[in-house]
C-alpha cells in the first residue's frame, strides 16, 4: 500500500514538474517574443515611399544585398538631404554617441562614470575648435552641413511622433537633441584626436627624466634632444599622475594602402587598395555609401556624422589614406603665479577662461573651467591639481580652425590628379599618407596636413612656454611636402612607416610605426610582373609575419644552451614555423605572447601602468633594445634586468605558464585562434546582461597580428580589438563596381539583416562588390 501511495506522488509531482516547465518555457517564449517585436519595431522603413517636406523633388535610395544606400538625387540639396535621413536611420545612436565623446557630454546621459573623460575632452575643445572652423567653409559647404543635419533632425522628428526608438537610447533613458553642422565638424575633429596627436609621447619622455638616470632614461628615447632640455622635478609636476584619467588612442591607429600602374596591372589600368586600421567596433566607425546627382557621383565611406565621402572613388579618380603620424601637438612647461597670470617674456599674462559646466544624468551640475594659454588649454589639471607654479598646456594643429569637410567635397567631384591635389590644400588635420590613381593611368601619393616647423628644439619633449624661443614659426609648404607621381617603379605604399629620407629639410616626426607592414607589402608587390584585383585582397589578407623572420633565429640561437624542457619545446615549434600568423598554428600564439612580454620583464617594476599607457612607439623601441642587445650593446634596461639571455627565459617562461593556463600542457595542440579573436564590441556591450543582446555572435578566431598587413591588434586576453577597419580594393579599368569589407556590417540595428553579417567576412577576407550602375535591392522612395 506504501508503495502505491509513493509511486502515486511521484506521478503527481512529475505532472506538477512538466507544467512547471511548460509554464516557465511559455514566459520565455512570450518575454522573447515580446522583445523581438519590441525591438523590431524600430527598424527602419526601407521600402516604399516617405514624405520629406523639405526636399525639392524626389530621391531614390536603394539598399543593396550588403545593406549599402545608394542614393540618387536630383539635385545637391536634396542628396544631402537624404544622406543625412538615411545615415541616422541606420546609426543614430551611434551618431549621438560620437558627437558626445568629442563634444564631452556623455554624462548626461551615462552618469558619474564618464565625468572624467567628459573633462579631458572639454579641456581639449574639440567642439570649440569646430566652432571657430564653421567660418572656414564656403557659402556652398555651408548649404551642404545644414542641408545633411536637415535631414537627421527629420528622422529624429519622426521617432519624437511616433516614439519608435532604438534601443540604446530606451536603455539610458534618453532622446537626442537636434542636429547640428557643429556636430559634424565637431566628429570631424575627434578624428584628428584619433589619429593625429604625439604629446603622451612627450609626457612619458619627461617622466623618465624626473624619475630615472639620464642613461636609463635616453635608452627609450627614438634619438637624443637636440638641447638640454629643461626638467623641473615630479614634486612640482608629477607627469605620472597628471595624466592618469587621459584618453589615449589605440597605438596601433595607422593602416596600409597601395597604388599599382597599369604597367603592373592585369587590366592595364591602375589598381589601388586601402584599408585603414582603427579600433574595431560594433557598429563600424565607417559607414558605406554612394551619393549620386548631375554635379557629384561618387562611391566609398564616411565617418557616421558627416556628409560627403571621405574614401572611396567616382567615375574618373579613386583614393585611399594611412596616418602619416607626424608631430603635431607640443606640450608647454607654464610658469603660473598665485593670480593665475601665466609667464611670458617677463610679463604676467591673464589666460583665458572659460567655463564648461558639465551635467551629470541625475541633475548634478559640476562647475568645471578650462584655462587656455597663448599656446592652447592647459591639460594637465583636467582631473586634478598637479602643480601649482608649473603646468602643461597643449599647442596642436587641430585646435586651429580648419575646412577638412570642403577637402572632401572637392575630392569627390575631382577628375585628376590636379584637381585632386589642389583640394588637399584644404585638409589640415590629420595629416594623411593619401594614395591617388585616376583612369588616365595615373599614380600618386602626398602626404599632407599642416605639419609644424619650430623655432627651437626638435618636439620630444616639453618646452619652456615662458619665453618665445620656442614655438612655431609656420608650416611646412604644401610644396615641399613628401610627394611622388608615377614613379618608375609602378607602385606606391605606405603603412604609416617612415616617409621622409634623413636628408629631408623638415621634421616630421619621432615615432614611425614598426616597419613589417611596408616591408612585406613591398615584397609582395615586386614578386612578380602583373597584378589582379584577387591579388589586392590576398595581400589584405596576408599574414606573413616579418617581425618572427627577423628575431626568430637570433631567439633561437641565443636559447641554444638552455637546458629547460619547455624552452626545447617551444623553441623547436618556433624553428619549424612557417612564419604565416595562422590561426589554426600554435607557433604564431608562443611568438606574438612572447613579443608581448618582454617590455612586461623589461618595465613592469618600474613604471607604472597608468603611465605606461603614455609611452608611444612601445613596440618600435623594444625592438630597438633588442637589436642592440643582439649587436653586444645592452642598455640599462636589458642589463639591470639580468641581460638579453635573461630577459628572453624569463618573458618565454611567463608566455608558456599563461598560456598552459588557458590550453593544457601540450604544446602540439596550441592554436593562435583560441586565444587570438575578434569580437566587434558594442558601445553598451560592457553592461551586464546587455553583452547578451548587443554581441550575439561572440567572438571569432582569427589570423593576423599588429605587425602583419592583416592589421589585427590584441589585448593581454588576446581580443582584437584593432584592425583593418574597411578594406577597399579598385581597379581603375572599370569603375562601375570596386570591393569592399566593413567589418561587421552597415547597420546600428541589432535586428537588422546587416547587423554583424561581414564579421565572418572579415575574418575570411570575403569581399563584396558594390556596384555604382543599375543597382539592385530594397527601394524607398522620399518624395516631397
């Protein structure tokens, strides 16, 4: 009877156990339905007609199979109309957050996490600076900023009517302000800060000085200053807590970029690729587009924000950048008195302030001012008071005011190389390494921006800015800028390595990427006689590592006597590598580990992280001190460390214990790609659960490293998290279709078709080919 009764509750409870699960499964279903038709709900119409008031006549824009608008208008005001309304269709959000960051007002709507980087970027007046550019612009460039925030403020208006939000904006409880032309110019600038600026690099040089021997401190230097240079001790200005909450761009902003002539070429035309590196993000920092009307036809990308296309081609002239990373910002030691007047031959001046009231989501308001010298904002108070006789103000080329948008205009209605050289006078800041070819055959390069000649000391390191024997005294002439046509050759290439011979009459810059990149584009473009398009993406692609071909055997010869198992074993994998960056090897994750750990051997005791963070050209000038341990020159560094043999067991030893960690003993079975992944991280990413909805495809194994062409940097947990951000390839035969990649997708809309669909095409290196003639796909129709 016992067991009846039993068995009998064990039913029950089995029945009550599947309703409950049914039930919770139901919840699930209806709370995931529920927010997919929520979310759905704010998708953009992209077929059929809208009504624009404000247009002139009617504008097509038809979505290709990759998600690109190609949008044909009438006339020029309403192109840009259009450009304005489909942009903040597909990136709203993400145009928002731009111009907050620049503009430093995220904490509006971010809260207290964000009030530091929102006084960093007040103090540097990105947005002031864009306001003192408008009046550069033309009547006509103008029309095209007011006409291109026109139409995001219609979109903008028509989520206020109908209250269709994308989620982020419902996620931190906030809509966006009207746009304006200033938040264009304002992106505009915030690219110059990206990648246009070297004065941490000045910072972190005064650091050692304060904090190290002289010897010690000049072995991490590129070359020695030109003059003794003035040091004023940490107690009065402590460099490596000044800078502790500064925004530092990614190292590894540069890209690479080439020009073949028709004589290299398969079709007998020209062929040009680029593909610029930036932090890889989800959604893209590059939005792709084609803009046609009667006075303009031209295909490529712009940074989301902004009108016109900045990269890309029209039907006579394609063209494509790397950062020339020259020096344009210098620091100012400030003498200050208790009045706050600023010192400057003999004479007391009064700075100029400025207040910069910064709000606080929640309703806090925090009174904060800018102080600008004759030289520009004084930087190192921007999170707290650092020196009260001395300071740090900042001269930079992107402060001034400029007209970069009217360059772009102009590049994209230029017909040749003339046309197009003459529009370049126009753009300032940042200096670019521009690649040119036009369908008459012909190549060029010139790197141009306004570059700063000084009247004293050579800009490594901070100058005394109370006296005027420093300084800038101009530019260099737009003539005398590095430049070449049609060279013998046939081909051109860069990859932010140096461009300038010893010879040259200026100074350009200090620090110059690691030199790999150029050297094994340049090796691949002299293997043989002709070239195809499918030869531009293999070399996009391409992940021979010449940084392994150099120091690998010196490694391997200088380990010859260790007597440690594990050493062997690595070093035997490393000997029998082919040297490609491959995913699936386990040699490339020992190398490129190992690479990354010597400078921890090298430098963790003694250098703080914060201000670690500072020291630009890291990579070059560990290499450096590597090559001169080999050549029997050991610098304090390597020597206080226990010298080059040393240094090398130690920092492989540390690679082989964390990578154990992660993938066992064996090293047979390690792979590169299970450590080294890319991930495509959204803005909103980093919170909790909100990863879960924003990065639905998680990260992805991939090949490459920083030193490769497939430019794919990584963090110490191996993310990449930098790369080639747009690939782009053209060849000038047929200018109706080029091929493309912008990693991971067009659209800001986590339910849209073109979300992350190229994140697997960015690994692979599986272009797209946009065609600018007779296009296919969803049409809408914006009438007036």
């Amino acid at each position: 009877m016992d067991v009846v009764v039993t068995n009998e509750k064990k039913r029950k409870w089995k029945k009550r156990l599947l309703w409950i699960i049914g039930i919770v499964i139901l919840i699930v279903i209806i709370i995931f339905t529920s927010a997919y038709f929520y979310l759905s709900r704010s998708l953009p119409k992209i077929e059929g007609n809208i009504t624009l008031s404000v247009l002139q006549e009617s504008v097509t824009v038809t979505r290709d199979e990759m998600g690109v608008p190609h949008i044909q208008a009438k006339n020029e005001h309403d192109l840009y109309i259009a450009q304005g309304y489909i942009q903040a269709q597909d990136r709203l959000f993400h145009m928002d957050l731009s111009r907050r960051q620049a503009s430093g007002t995220l904490s509006e709507v971010v809260g207290e996490a964000t009030v530091d980087q929102d006084k960093y970027f007040r103090t540097l007046g990105l947005r002031r600076a864009a306001e003192l550019s408008y009046n550069e612009y033309s009547t006509e460039a103008k029309a095209v900023l007011k006409n291109f925030s026109d139409g995001v403020n219609l979109y903008i208006q028509e989520l206020k009517e109908n209250g269709k939000w994308p989620i982020e904006f419902t996620v931190l409880g906030y809509e966006p302000e009207a746009w304006t032309e200033i938040d264009s110019l304002t992106i505009g600038k915030y690219m110059a800060f990206d990648l246009g600026g070297h004065w941490k690099d000045q910072a972190f040089r005064y650091y050692l000085l304060q904090n190290f021997p002289k010897e010690k401190a000049y072995d991490l230097f590129p070359t020695y200053p030109e003059d003794a240079p003035y040091i004023i001790s940490k107690e009065d200005l402590d460099l490596s807590s000044a800078f502790a909450s500064a925004i530092i761009p990614h190292e590894f902003n540069g890209s690479n970029n080439w020009v073949l002539s028709g004589n290299k070429t398969e079709s007998g035309k020209p062929l040009l690729a680029d593909d610029p590196h930036l932090s890889l993000s989800t959604p893209s920092i590059w939005y792709q587009m084609h803009l046609q009307a009667p006075t303009v036809n031209v295909s490529g990308v712009i940074f989301a924000g902004i009108p016109g296309i900045i990269l890309g081609h029209n039907e006579k002239i394609a063209w494509g950048v790397t950062n020339t990373g020259p020096d344009v910002q210098d620091l100012y030691i400030e003498k200050r008195n208790a009045n706050n007047e600023f010192l400057y031959n003999e004479q007391w001046e009064n700075p100029t302030v400025i207040s910069e009231p910064i709000k606080v989501k929640g309703g806090k308001i925090i009174d904060y001012e800018v102080t600008i010298t004759r030289h520009g904002p004084v930087i190192s108070e921007f999170a707290a008071e650092t020196g009260k006789e001395h300071v740090l103000s900042l001269q930079w080329t992107a402060l001034e005011p400029s007209s970069e948008l009217e360059a772009v205009l102009e590049f994209n209605k230029a017909g040749n190389w003339g046309e197009f050289e003459k529009a370049l006078e126009k753009f300032h800041t940042p200096a670019q390494n521009f690649v040119f070819a036009s369908t008459d055959g012909t190549i060029a390069y010139k790197a141009y921006g306004k570059i700063p000649i000084r009247k004293k000391g050579d800009g490594l390191l901070p100058v005394p800015g109370w006296t005027d024997e420093y300084g800038w005294s101009g530019y260099i002439p737009f003539n005398e800028l590095p430049q070449t046509v049609n060279p013998t050759e046939g081909y051109i290439s860069t990859a932010n390595n140096k461009v300038v011979s010893d010879s040259y009459l200026y100074h350009i810059s200090h620090n110059w990427a690691q030199p790999y990149r150029q050297m094994r584009i340049q090796e691949f473009l002299t293997e043989k006689d002709t070239y195809t398009v499918e030869d531009m993406k293999t070399l996009q692609m391409d992940e021979k590592n010449l940084q392994g071909e150099e120091f690998i055997p010196l490694f391997i010869e200088r380990l010859a006597e260790s007597k440690d198992k594990r050493i062997i074993e690595a070093l035997e994998i490393l000997n029998n590598w082919n040297l490609v960056d491959d995913a699936e090897q386990s040699a490339p994750l020992i190398f490129n580990v190992w690479m990354s750990k010597i400078p921890t051997v090298l430098f963790a005791d003694d250098i703080p992280k914060e201000t670690y963070e500072l020291f630009g050209g890291r990579k070059m000038a560990v290499d450096e001190l590597l090559r001169d341990a080999f050549a029997n020159n050991e610098g304090p560094w390597m020597k206080e460390n226990g010298g080059l043999t040393k240094v090398l067991e130690d920092s492989l030893l540390l690679t082989l214990d964390e990578i154990k960690v992660e993938q066992g003993a064996n090293m047979e079975q390690w792979k590169w790609g299970k450590y080294h992944q890319v991930r495509f991280d959204h803005p909103l990413s980093g919170v909790s659960p909100l990863h879960l909805l924003f990065n639905s495809k998680g990260a992805i194994a991939t090949g490459g490293s920083s030193v490769t062409v497939k430019a794919a940097a990584f963090q110490d947990d191996g993310i990449v998290n930098h790369g080639g951000s747009w690939r782009f390839v053209a060849d000038l035969a047929d200018l109706s279709k080029t091929w493309h990649l912008v990693g991971p997708g067009q659209s800001g809309h986590l339910l849209s078709e073109w979300y992350q669909n190229q994140l697997d095409d960015w690994v692979n290196g599986d272009y797209h080919e946009t065609v600018v003639e007779e296009m296919e796909g969803k049409q809408l129709i914006l009438q007036p």
